[in-house]
C-alpha cells in the first residue's frame, strides 16, 4: 500500500469519550458512526494484536476461498477486510474500502470497544466475531507493534509500555475493559462468537469447527483441511498476501507483523517484579468478571 510518509507521524493518545484514542481512528467518527450495515455482514472485532488477521483470513477463506482463488493471490487481507475505522492521509479510509466492498457478505474489521460500534450493526442483526488474547501475551504482541507502525504512538521502553497497558492507557484503550465489555455483550447478543487466541493455537481445526457451525457453513472435510494447513503462522508468514508486507507504515526491520505467534512469550519479557505486579492488579480489574484466559498452554 502507498503510503505519503511526510504525512504519516506517530500520533499523541488522547482521552476520546473516555478511551485511550490516537486520532487516525476517530478523525473519520462522524461517518464510521453513519455506517450502513447489512444484515449479512460479518463484524471482526478484536483488541489490538489478538489475532485479528488470523481470524480475517480463515473466514476469506471460508467465504471466498473456493469461488474466488485470484483473491488470494492478488488483494492483501487488509484491503479483503477492510479496518473500519482507519484513517491515514493519502490511504482510502477503512470505512471507503467497506462501502467499496464487492462480496456477499463483507468482512470487515474493528477494535473498537463495543460501545463505539456503529448502531446499524446491532440493528441488522450482524454476525459477529470477537477475538481475545490473554493480556500478557497481547501486552507483548502490541509493544513490538507499537515499535515497528510509525502510525501508532512511540512506545517507550518496556517498563513505561508495561506501565501504560495496566493503565489503559494504549490506542483503542484498556484491554481489561475491551475484553470484558464485548464479553458482557455476548451475554445478551446472541450472534456474538467469542473467540480465545489460546484456544485457536492449540486446536486450530477445533475453532475452525466452531466458527463453522457459528456461521451456518458446512465446508467439506478436505477444504478444512485446506484452510487449516493454509492460516498455519508460517504459511501466513511467507504469505505476502497475509504477512503485511506490502505496506509501508510498518517497519519489519524493527519487527516483522507475524513475529512469533505463540503463546508465553510474556515469559521473555517480563521481569519478575512486573509479573507480580501485573498479577495484582489484575486480579483487582477483572475481579467482576467471569473471563478465564490461560498466559500458558
Ligand atoms: S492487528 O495489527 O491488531 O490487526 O494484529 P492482529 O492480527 O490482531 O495480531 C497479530 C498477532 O497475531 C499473531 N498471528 C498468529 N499467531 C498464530 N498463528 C497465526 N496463524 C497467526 N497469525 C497472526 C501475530 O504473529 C501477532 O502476534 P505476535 O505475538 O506479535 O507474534
């Protein structure tokens, strides 16, 4: 994707409708508000760095992956999925790219904590997706993201950036309130999925499986096959369709987008008085809630 780099400069949080905001994802609010949802759109909601692209290309390809095979070697995911409320100088908005958007149905992309989520797609009825990471490992996935993406915030060292995420105070806001407050939707939106990273490393075909059955498909057992071996991370990896790799904001020779994909890496960045202190406080903020995530498999 080109991008106009003198146009592009990392960008300051601020307080947004009390979310930790950046203003490339609330410039274009009016209209990402005003957006007209189908009924059959598919709504890919995530906190930053829980596996969102993973996610995005299992459901391509379970829609498009056998009546459209040239998608997958010619568009990236992100322009497939659209990122609803991106918007860069000089790029289409997210919010272009989904009006723009040829299938049945759309796919389309958010991180925004549920209640920014625009009203058409609770009154269509939309299906939704929402995948969440266990939040040391998502802590960890998101630094070397914030290091690499000149459109994200600087991350500082290791120690401020641990600091900030326990404080909420990261693009798209506290990971303690977007876990749990798509959760507490999903409590009473019934055609809300609710996806575990942990789960989908440890049983990829597993999850695939529930997503099908979430969705009303029934693929045959050798393209499940298909898909499985095909959003394994290495193949995503190599896949410059779904590895990042042509655009420009992100800077892999800091850190590449698909960087490790595992569970436990915390493990090699946290110090232990971090771990202790992060335990603490999150047994404080999730106290209230029912959400069991696992940091190990
Ligand atoms: S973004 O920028 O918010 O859309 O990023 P997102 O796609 O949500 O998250 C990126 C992290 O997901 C990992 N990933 C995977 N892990 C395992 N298997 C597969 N196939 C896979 N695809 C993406 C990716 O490597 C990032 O995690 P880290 O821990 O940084 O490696």
């Amino acid at each position: 994707m080109s991008v106009d780099q003198d146009k592009v400069v990392r960008p300051e949080l601020f307080d947004f409708h009390g979310v930790s905001m950046s203003h490339y994802f609330t410039d274009n609010w009016e209209n990402i508000q005003n957006f007209k949802a189908r009924p059959d759109d598919i709504l890919i909601a995530t906190y930053p760095k829980a596996g969102t692209t993973w996610a995005s290309y299992i459901l391509d390809l379970l829609y498009f992956g056998q009546t459209a095979p040239e998608r997958q070697t010619s568009i990236p995911i992100y322009t497939r999925v659209p990122f609803l409320e991106i918007a860069v100088p000089s790029m289409d908005s997210g919010k272009q790219l989904a009006d723009k958007l040829p299938t049945t149905p759309r796919l389309i992309k958010t991180h925004f904590p549920v209640q920014f989520v625009p009203k058409s797609f609770w009154e269509q009825n939309c299906k939704i997706v929402y995948i969440a990471r266990n939040a040391k490992d998502n802590m960890v996935s998101y630094f070397h993201f914030d290091r690499m993406n000149m459109i994200q915030p600087e991350p500082g060292d290791w120690s401020s950036f641990h600091r900030r995420f326990m404080e909420g105070k990261m693009v798209f806001g506290s990971w303690y309130d977007h876990v749990s407050g798509w959760w507490k939707k999903k409590q009473t939106y019934s055609k809300l999925h609710y996806i575990f990273y942990e789960d989908m490393v440890e049983d990829t075909r597993g999850e695939i499986d529930k997503l099908c059955s979430f969705l009303g498909l029934s693929p045959s057992v050798e393209e499940k096959d298909r898909i499985t071996g095909g959003v394994s991370f290495d193949n995503m990896k190599k896949n410059n369709m779904t590895n990042y790799s042509t655009i420009q904001v992100m800077d892999f020779k800091i850190s590449p987008f698909m960087r490790k994909g595992k569970v436990g890496d915390w493990k090699n960045h946290f110090t232990v008085a971090q771990n202790e202190e992060f335990d603490e406080d999150y047994k404080k903020k999730m106290k209230d809630s029912t959400l069991q995530f696992r940091t190990e498999l």
